[in-house]
C-alpha cells in the first residue's frame, strides 16, 4: 500500500501525526508496536519495508504463547517517522483516541522479505525492549467480497516463548518505551507532549496544538512555553542587528564519532532571518540586506512565526519538480521574477525573545527551533540524522545531493570559519571568479563560455573555462554584465598560453560564479565544468582554490569527433549545450555502452534544441559523422541503412548531429533476429502517482521471477519507470513479444482497476499501461543512460530495487547530477545485468 492511502485518511492540519518525509539515510529493519485507545482499544504492529511501515492492527495484540494466533488486520502503510509518534489523535478524526510505544526495535527477516511478503507468509526475529524471538504473519484466505486483508500474528516456538500458564506481557509491562506513561496518562496531554518527559520527539509544533475550531472541540491546548532563557548557557541580550554565520570547513570524509550530527546540504542562499516584532529581514552571509530580493511571501512567512524577536539560521532554495534543490533553478526564477517555489530550511537558532544562545549547546538551540517551525509551509525545520556520517553521506551522494554537513552536537554556534561544523561533497563543486568570456558562436549578444581563476594571496591563477549550464536568457544576461567591464589585458598574474587566450573577452574580476566540475586536471585546470549561477553573497577576493591538482586524474580519452558550436544550447531551461551533452557521455561511457553499441538504434534528432523540431531517424542521412557505422537490415531496400555506433567517437558523432535521445534495438547487429532484452514500459495515466507505478514494477519484477527471468528497473527519465530482463538469445522476435504480452494481459486482467495492456488512450483514466509492444521487431525503448528531450535535461538511471522509493521519480536524474551518482556508487546497481541472462521460458507467465 503507498502513503497516498495514509494521506487520504488524515487532516494534518488536526492532527500531529508525522506527515512523513521523502529522503532516507539509510534503508533498514526498524519494527515498532503501539498501543492505541481509539473506538477498540488494539496494538499496531509495524515493520519498516521499502521505506515505510507495513502495519497491521492485533486487536488483542501479541502473545507470547507459542502457535496462540492472533488476528491481525493489515491496514495502510505508514511513514517511517510514524515510529515515535505518541500522543492524541483528536476524536472525530481517522483513528482518533491515544497512542503510546508499547515497544520498539530491529527485526530480521528470515529468507527473501520481499516474496515473504507476497505469498503471505512474512518469517522474522525480532529484537526489542519486551519482545525478541522468532514470529510468524500468515495472511488468510479471503472470503468473498470481504475488504479487508487479514493475518494472523504467531510467536514461534524457541527460548523466548511462554508456556501458556505464565503472565501475559501485556498486562506485565502496559508502559510506553519511550515515556513510561500508561495509556490512561495521556487524556488531557497535548499532541507530541508528555508531562512526563516534555517534548517528545517529532511531535507537531505547538502552532499546530492551537488548532482548536468550532468543528474540532477535541484539540488539546498547546504545551507549555518553553523559556529561552532557561536553555543550557542562555543569556539576557537585545537582539543584534546581524550575527555573522558560522561556516563549515572543507572535509574529504565526514567526522566519525557520537559527538557529531549530520545534516543535507542545501543547494540555495544562506540567510539570516532577523525578525523583530513582526518586520522581517534577510541577511546574506556578509549582512546584505536581501529581503525584497525573495517577494513577500518569505518575508511574510518569518512574520508568522509564534516569536516576537528571533534570529534564524537557514538555506532558502528552490525545490525543482525532480524533488532536490537546485541553485541553477534559484538563479533563473530570481531571475524570471518567480517566487512560488521559494523554501526555506531553517538549521539553527540564535537568538529568541530576549535571550543570546549562540553559547548553548546546537542540539538544545535545534530542539528549540524545531518548536517554532510549522510542520507545512515555505518554512521547514532542517532535520539531522545520528547515523554515522559515512552512510549519511553515501546515501546523499545516490541520490545526487551536494553533500552533507555534520556539526558537533554539543558546541556552542562560533561565527566564521569553524572545524566544528564540516562540509563533505559529493561532487566538486565551489566558487571561481569570473576573469573573461568567450562570445558565443550559436547565439548573438551572448557569452558561450567563462573564464575563471582563483585567487593565490594577490595573485589571480587561471584555472580554464566553463562552456555549460547556461539557460540562453542567463548566457545574454551574462553578456551585458561582462561587457560594461571590459578591460583590455589579462588580470591573470601568468600570460595565458595562446590555446587558452584564444577569443577571450577579458573582463574586470569582480564576478564570482558557482561551478559544478568532475576533477582538476593535472596542469590545474576544470574538467568538464558546469556554470550553476553567479554567488552575488561572495567577494571575489576571497575566492580561493578549495581543493585542487594533486589527486590521480585520468586522463581523457582521445575525441577524433570536432564539435562545431559546442555552445549551442540544447535544454535550455537546464543550460545544457553540445559541449555539455558530449562531457556527459564521455563521463558515463563506461556505463552506457554495454547497451547502446553493436546495436541497431532509433535516434531522436533536435537541431535546435527541445524547444525546436525534433525527428526519428532511423536510417542514414547526408552529411552523416563518418564514426557512425551503417548497417544493412535484409528487410529494407538495399539503399536504406540502419545506424550502429561501436565507440564513444560514434557516440559523439551522435551528439554533433543534435541526437537527444538514443533508442536501441533488443537485438545486437549480430544476431538480429533473436533478442537479448525484454522492456516492459510502465507508461501511468495523468492522475496515478508515483507509487503506485512502483508497485507495478514490483509486481512485473515478482511475475519475471517466478518463471526464473532476472529483473532490473530504471527511471524512463519520462513519466514511468521500464523493468528490464536480459535474455540468452535464442527465441525470435515473436516468441519474445508473445511472452510479454502475457505478461502484460495476465497484470490487465488480474487487477483491471489499475493496469491495462492496450494502448486506447480511452481506458487508461486512472491507470497504468504495461506496454509491452516495446518487444516487437524494430520496436525500441530508450536506452540506460540515455538523454532524453525533455525539460531538465532528465536521463534513464539504472537503480537499485532497494533504491525505488517515492523520493526518486522518473526524471529525478539529470545530465547535471547523474556522474555524481555514478561515481558514489560503491557497486553499480545493474553489474550482473548479462550474467543473469536466461533463456526465455517456454510457458507464459502467470501470477501465483
């Protein structure tokens, strides 16, 4: 079940139950039980599965008895926040009554969880505060028409069963394991209170406690006030005008110990949020008064808040439709006038209602915070993870965020530079100053590429040109603001090699640009750059080198393939050109290529871009780069010849012709007539989400394996996700398709109210189509790898099966953020793609 069912159920706006969160530091095997006095007094057993709680109510709850069965009722997935929450749920909503942790802990499976799961037969331990063991969840058999799906909870027979005489723990131990409170305790307490143990973590914030209309008389009143100035090291102050932020210090690996707390790196400003009696303003990192800068809407937003003088530390971004925040972004809506996407993440507190905490401990300014900040909104509190930093990092880096910073839990906030807070990337990344430009050669009155340097003491070092990540309104931008301070000699301290100097406009070095690069090169130059915006909150005399030559570089392969206008712009709203689409290939050549050569292949052509015409090709045309090879299918005319490339020089022979996306036969060029490959396409109708196309994909996955066929999945970088299964080649092109077919009409007709195998754009309202047609002869789908020419710049990603969640959707990666996902990876998701080949299975498949 998706989280779409637990959403629909609630009003978070009466409720403080945990809406749940899309990013995960880790998967893992947490299991927790609460006791819950709603309409029938039952205990909701939960274990977290493909990142939520799968649940169950035991109406009588669990026995230690062993084979005593009790009855539990599988009911919707919960969020995996939902494991600390203890409260109220106010009567008259969804499962109103009160909620306590009668127990928590790990559970481990005992054989494959995920087909446990699906047969009905789910066999674990568990390791808890009162429950530990082996234990069984059987499903029943349903009875007609019967709605709900129920399951027998049964404690197995070993050391810690009971015999059948002895006390029942229920009655032995009603207490909560996370307040000690009995279920009685909590009848007047507030939502996320405890007068026992005072807030209780991820609990609402009291804004929410206040939400008590005429139609909701069951809200409790909020928690009592916290006094700032009864914090750990709080002292009576008048509010400052401006606190100078504390920075984060470059680290190659996050810090290890308990110490040390670790949170996302944001991709936008940093601010400070001064509000004083309800006027609002934010300061840059140097104390730049930005406020009208955002519009009114944040402003407005901080004047909401339940303070009357505060000063908040914080990130404002921009969240793109792929679900990360991207600086990029923040640029072009700053830029667009656009203010509707507009977050803020606020991480630390410093001063509240009279009282300094800059010298209390972070975790006690944190816990402060997280009080103020409403649960919905432009302003969200900015969570940290306990794990160990590595994991955390690892995670973030799958996921193509910018990194993590970790900061001692314990340490007082110190303005400026500061080993007490780190930051590890996942990518290079920093600022550079903008030292030149070199016009473009595709579009008039702007810039195709920057030149950059670093500062060295007082020196400025060159250290090359970024040619991509310019929208082409940002590159005329840019070309104004470059030409009003010309200057006509080099500001870099060394003459230019004549390479390097040619066709560069120099320019006053007063800029400083963001920069996304891969690696340095070995004589201190930017490999494969890409421009993410101008950093207006930076000086460029401290701009400095952050890292720099010295790591082992390898170095590039030879290109025969010459670019002309390298800085045509092809995705326009990503600002990625020619030049950009060829280092990205280069980048993950390694990887694309088991599937993209000796292949025949459909190419999607867009001379002008996504925004222009764009055409199938399947065959030769004229003025063809001659490192494209051609191939003679025996089904077409002798004249008509289809395309194969055999290298990245092909490769990039695509890239010159505007190929934006590349569509591969199943079949190689050597054996055309008998397939390798099995895509089944996952194409949702307008109004299904996300999850629910995940739970297709599982659900093909389960049917592939139960006939022997391995199973991978990747993003389509369009709407769906594609389930891919190599094949030994030896059935024809008909065999295949008929296979998939089945496939496809055996989901259709099992579950008709949510899969369809026709086409009939008429019956897919509420649906998802298994397309299976992907399989037929000179029929293609979008390789791994691929580009695809759509707004973002979206590619296909192979991931994981563990790794499919709601936080990564079908066009989450990008030609901007997929090499830094490749090369976290500690093991690439797909590395047993052609070992796993089998030969297609006689008999077709069905469901068990």
């Amino acid at each position: 079940m998706a989280l779409e069912t637990y959403h629909a159920k609630r009003d978070f706006t009466r409720t403080a139950e945990p809406k749940g969160k899309m990013l995960r530091a880790k998967a893992g095997h947490s299991f927790v039980i609460q006791k819950h006095a709603a309409t029938r007094l039952h205990y909701d057993f939960r274990l977290e599965m493909d990142g939520v709680l799968k649940s169950w109510a035991v109406t009588r709850g669990p026995s230690l008895v062993a084979g005593e069965k009790r009855l539990a009722v599988h009911v919707e997935d919960h969020p995996l926040e939902y494991g600390g929450f203890e409260g109220n749920i106010p009567k008259g909503e969804y499962g109103g009554g009160s909620v306590i942790v009668w127990d928590r802990g790990t559970w481990k499976p005992v054989g494959d969880p995920e087909r446990g799961y699906k047969k009905g037969h789910l066999e674990f331990e568990l390791e808890g505060e009162k429950l530990d063991g082996r234990w069984h969840l059987i499903r029943m058999h349903g009875k007609p028409r019967e709605k709900r799906e129920n399951w027998l909870l049964i404690k197995g027979e070993d050391d810690a069963a009971r015999p059948e005489d002895a006390p029942d723990i229920l009655d032995e131990m009603p207490e909560s394991v996370l307040t000690g409170r009995e279920i009685e305790d909590l009848e007047g307490e507030a939502p996320g209170w405890s007068s026992k143990t005072g807030r209780i973590k991820g609990g609402k914030a009291k804004a929410l406690a206040k939400s008590k209309t005429k139609d909701s008389p069951e809200v409790e009143a909020s928690p009592p006030d916290i006094d700032p100035l009864k914090v750990k090291k709080a002292k009576k102050s008048t509010l400052p005008d401006f606190i100078e932020p504390q920075l984060a210090t470059l680290s190659a690996k996050p810090p290890i110990g308990k110490r040390w707390i670790h949170e996302v790196k944001f991709d936008g400003y940093r601010l400070i949020a001064r509000i004083e009696a309800g006027r609002v303003k934010l300061l840059t990192r140097s104390g730049l008064d930005w406020t009208k800068r955002f519009g009114k809407s944040v402003a407005e937003a901080f004047a909401n808040l339940p303070v009357g003088k505060a000063m908040i530390d914080g990130e404002l971004v921009v969240e793109t439709d792929a679900g990360s925040s991207d600086f990029s972004a923040l640029q072009a809506d700053l830029s667009d006038d656009r203010t509707d996407r507009f977050v803020f993440y606020a991480f630390d507190l410093l001063h509240l209602d009279g009282a300094d905490l800059t010298a209390s401990p972070l975790l006690e300014r944190k816990a402060l915070l997280r009080n103020l900040i409403p649960e919905r909104g432009l302003i969200r509190y900015s969570d940290h993870f306990d794990e160990q930093g590595g994991l955390v990092l690892e995670h973030a880096c799958r996921l193509s965020l910018e990194g993590i910073v970790s900061k001692l839990g314990d340490a007082p906030y110190r303005p400026g530079r500061s080993k007490d807070w780190l930051k590890s990337k996942c990518s290079s990344r920093q600022e550079f100053v903008v030292a030149g430009y070199v016009p473009s050669t595709a579009l008039r009155n702007a810039i195709g590429s920057l030149v950059m340097g670093v500062y060295d003491g007082a020196k400025l070092v060159h250290v090359g040109r970024v040619g991509t990540g310019y929208s082409a309104k940002i590159a005329g931008d840019l070309f104004k603001q470059l030409e009003q301070s010309r200057i006509d000699k080099s500001p870099f301290a060394k003459k230019l090699e004549s390479e390097a100097a040619r066709g560069v406009k120099f320019v006053e070095p007063k800029l400083v640009a963001e920069v996304e690069f891969r690696a340095w090169t070995a004589d201190g130059n930017l490999r494969h750059a890409a421009f993410r915006g101008l950093r207006e909150d930076k000086l460029a005399k401290d701009v400095t080198r952050e890292s720099g030559p010295g790591q082992k570089v390898e170095k590039p392969q030879a290109r025969k393939v010459k670019l002309t206008h390298p800085d045509r712009i092809y995705w326009p709203d990503a600002g990625v050109t020619k030049e950009g689409l060829a280092d990205y290939y280069a980048e993950v050549w390694p990887k694309i290529a088991p599937f993209i050569t000796g292949r025949p292949l459909a190419l999607l052509r867009s001379p002008e871009g996504i925004e222009g015409q764009s055409f199938f090709q399947k065959h030769a045309w004229r003025g063809m780069n001659k490192e494209i090879g051609l191939f003679q299918d025996p089904t077409d005319p002798p004249d008509e010849k289809i395309i194969f490339i055999d290298d990245l020089d092909g490769l990039l022979g695509l890239v010159q012709s505007a190929v934006l996306e590349i569509h591969p036969w199943g079949s190689t060029t050597k054996d055309l007539e008998k397939p390798d490959t099995i895509i089944m396409d996952l194409d949702p109708g307008d109004d299904v989400s996300w999850a629910r196309v995940i739970e297709a994909a599982r659900d093909v996955k389960q049917r592939l394996e139960d006939v022997g066929l391995a199973a991978f999945v990747k993003t389509s970088g369009g709407k769906g996700l594609h389930v891919v299964t190599p094949l030994k080649p030896s059935a024809g092109w008909d065999e295949v398709k008929t296979f998939a077919k089945g496939i496809a009409d055996a989901m259709a007709a099992d579950e008709p109210d949510k899969y369809v195998s026709t086409i009939t754009k008429s019956k897919r309202t509420g649906k998802i189509l298994i397309d299976y047609l992907r399989n037929g002869r000179n029929n293609t789908a979008v390789a791994a790898y691929s580009t695809r020419a759509r707004k973002g710049a979206p590619v296909s990603m192979p991931l994981d099966w563990e790794e499919l969640n709601e936080g990564i959707g079908p066009n989450y990666f990008t030609v901007l953020n997929a090499p830094q996902r490749l090369a976290s990876l500690k093991k690439d998701p797909w590395e047993n793609y052609r070992a796993s080949a089998k030969v297609l299975p006689k008999v077709p498949a069905k469901k068990k």
